[in-house]
C-alpha cells in the first residue's frame, strides 16, 4: 500500500477542544468516592505506586488542577482532524513565519500525547524568540497516535508499526510537504524508525531519543556500556514490565478497571513516570505536577485508556533490535532511560549515523523533563538534513 492508496479524502478539518463542565465534575466527584486499597507492605515503589504519593496526587487533581487552563494551551495551538486509512487522526500543526523552515514530524509514546511537545512548538517554529537562529526554524506537525487523545479509536485490529508509519506519510503528503523529518521517543521512535526503514518520498532523516539499535544476537563478549545495555533490557522487560506485558496481552481487560475509576487511570500512569524519569525521588522531580495531571487529564477525557494501549497488543512482536537504516539518523541519549544503549550498537545499526549525543540530565520521557535540550538536539542533530545544507 502506498501513501496514495490511504486517501479516502483531502478533507483537513479545524478542530477544537471542549471538555463539557458536567463531565469536569464528573472527574471530581469521582475521585471524592474512590475506594482505596490495602496500603503496601513495603516501605519502596517495588509493589508499585505508594498510598501516600497516589493520595496526594489525586488530592491535587480534585481541588487544585485546572482543566480548563490546560484545554485553553491545546486551544491556542492550531489542532486539526482529517480521516487516513479509515481513520480520524487528530494532530496540531504550526507553520514557522521563516521562509526556510523544514517540516518536522513529532510523534510521542506511552503513557503521553501530542501535548508532550507543547512547550517545544515555540523554540521549533520560531527560534529567534527564544534566543536562536532563524536557520533552525521547523515547521511542526505533531499527530495523536491512533487511539490516544482526541485521534479515533481503531475499531479492527492492525494498527501496527508499519501501517502508523504509512498513515503518518500520508498526513505529510496531504498537508502539501515534499521533504521533511521526523522525531520520535518511546512508540514515536518506534514508528519514526520505521519510516526510517520504509523511506516515502520526501523524507530527509530522521532523530531518536530512543534508539532501537540492540543486535540481532548478543555478542558473548560485552563492554561495560553494553553490559549496561543488557542489564537495562532486563530490567525494563522484568521489574518495569508490569504495564507493557499487560497491554500487550490483555489490553481490553485492565481497560475496563482504567475507564471506570480515575484513580487507576491515574496511578497506571503514574507510576511509569516514576519508575522512567530523572527523578530524585518522586516523579514530579522531573516533570512539573500539573503536566503530569495535564496527561492524566487528557486520558480520562477521552477514555482513551484500552485503545491507546493496544498499540502493545497489536505490536506484541516487534523486536527492540528494530531494522537497519540507512538514510540520515541522528540520535540523543538520555542518561537515566532504560534501557539505555551505547554509541557502538547505535552506529551498527544506522549506516549513516550523523549525530550522535549523551545529554547530562533526563530519563525515558525527553519532551516532558527535558524540551530545552531536546529543542537544542532536534537543531544540531537534523541541521545537516536541511534542504539547503545538502
């Protein structure tokens, strides 16, 4: 299938965000009924999330969050709907005011959103305001994964890496783009890895905040940063993939518990940005309070929680060793992801390697902890793939 083949029509509607209010003190009235468990038996996060960090931040949510401040950020962003595939895919999208800006497709994971990137969309689209060079500027085009946030939820299975990849061809065809690049971290780098590997027209390159560069076979003899490497993988797949093994077998089954009760929609995520940030402690360490609330938020509204999951179930296969890429590839790596992977993997799997950096700070989740360095690495990383720098 081609990007052609998805286009049932060119239709690219304005969209706009508005949370009824009854549905707002729905939220609010049911976190003032929850039932609460038996508290842990541990004095740690190792049986998940603790009572005293759930009940303080459902304590936040129900008297001091403000919805409505978070609905008026998305609404001041232009946000669109248009139907690929079948499907209706929300996405924001911002043109630079710079004549040379390059289209620069953004694509988060889970547990996240579009709304990950909000507080880059200034720096990209307009870098001499915030203290850069108008030769960096980008024109952004940050799509809703299927099922996740305002995008439709897919109602036959097959949603995979490949068939996102192809749909998100697509949109930048359809919005009139002939070359552009693409980020990705977490399923954003999933799905931007495999644009990688199906290249459509127009597309120059590509960066990664997680890079799905593991060998094929590991290699008997290891270096202190593989073995690192290894051990990480490990743990991502034991200890920290509660979650993952879930969604990825009975995704429909925890969604029935999540859209019922704010509450564990709250702590299942909850306790993925506990568990993957740079934190001292606590997850709001690494990101602010309220943009965690902000997530919680948009995935109650949207009871999105089973079909934003089903990413996993539909992408049970894929393999964190990932394909071989051979066009452009520019690579940051954040020092407390997990699992984290070494330059070495990283230039075997990607034959034209053209960046390849370690930030000082930041974890799994580089557009919420950390969007300053990753506006500044999306710059120099893709600079070379500019139109004009080739």
């Amino acid at each position: 299938m081609t990007a052609n083949d998805l286009h049932e029509t060119d239709a690219v509607l304005p969209f706009r965000i508005t949370v009824p209010e009854d549905g707002v003190q729905d939220l609010r009235d049911r976190l003032a009924r929850t039932r609460w468990p038996a508290p842990e038996t541990v004095d740690d996060w190792s049986q998940g999330v603790r009572t005293d960090a759930a009940r303080a931040l459902v304590d936040r949510w129900r008297h001091e969050y403000d919805w409505r401040r978070f609905e008026a950020e998305l609404n001041a962003v232009p946000q669109f709907r248009t139907t690929i595939d079948g499907l209706d895919l929300h996405f924001l999208h911002v043109r630079s005011s710079e004549p040379g800006a390059v289209p620069l497709l953004l694509t988060h994971g889970w547990p996240g959103s579009n709304a990950d990137f909000l507080r880059m969309i200034g720096p990209l689209t307009d870098p001499v305001a915030f203290g850069g060079d108008a030769a960096d500027a980008f024109d952004v085009v940050l799509p809703s994964l299927p099922g996740a946030g305002f995008s439709a939820a897919p109602t036959e299975p097959g949603w995979d890496l490949a068939r996102i990849a192809r749909a998100w061809a697509a949109l930048m065809e359809r919005l009139g783009y002939d070359e552009w690049l693409a980020h990705g971290g977490d399923w954003g780098a999933a799905v931007t890895t495999e644009l990688g590997a199906q290249r459509p027209t127009g597309l120059l390159g590509i960066h990664l905040s997680t890079p799905y560069a593991f060998p094929a076979a590991i290699p008997d003899v290891l270096s202190a940063e593989e073995q690192r490497a290894v051990d990480g993988l490990a743990y991502y797949a034991g200890e920290l993939g509660g979650s993952n093994h879930v969604q990825g077998t009975k995704p429909q089954t925890v969604g029935f518990a999540l859209a019922d009760s704010p509450v564990g929609q709250a702590t299942w995520i909850y306790e993925k940005y506990q568990s993957k940030t740079d934190n001292a402690g606590r997850a709001e360490d690494a990101i602010p309070v309220d943009r965690i609330l902000d997530q919680l938020s948009l995935a109650w509204f949207t009871n999105s929680a089973a079909s934003s999951a089903r990413i996993y179930w539909d992408n049970r296969s894929a393999s964190m060793a990932g394909p071989h890429l051979d066009l452009p590839v520019a690579v940051t790596v954040f020092p407390r992801d997990v699992p984290r992977l070494p330059r070495s993997w990283v230039e075997q799997a990607y034959g034209d390697l053209v960046h390849f950096a370690e930030a000082d700070h930041g974890g799994h989740f580089a557009a919420l902890e950390q969007p300053e360095v990753l506006v500044d690495q999306l710059r120099t990383g893709l600079r070379s793939h500019r139109p004009a720098a080739r």
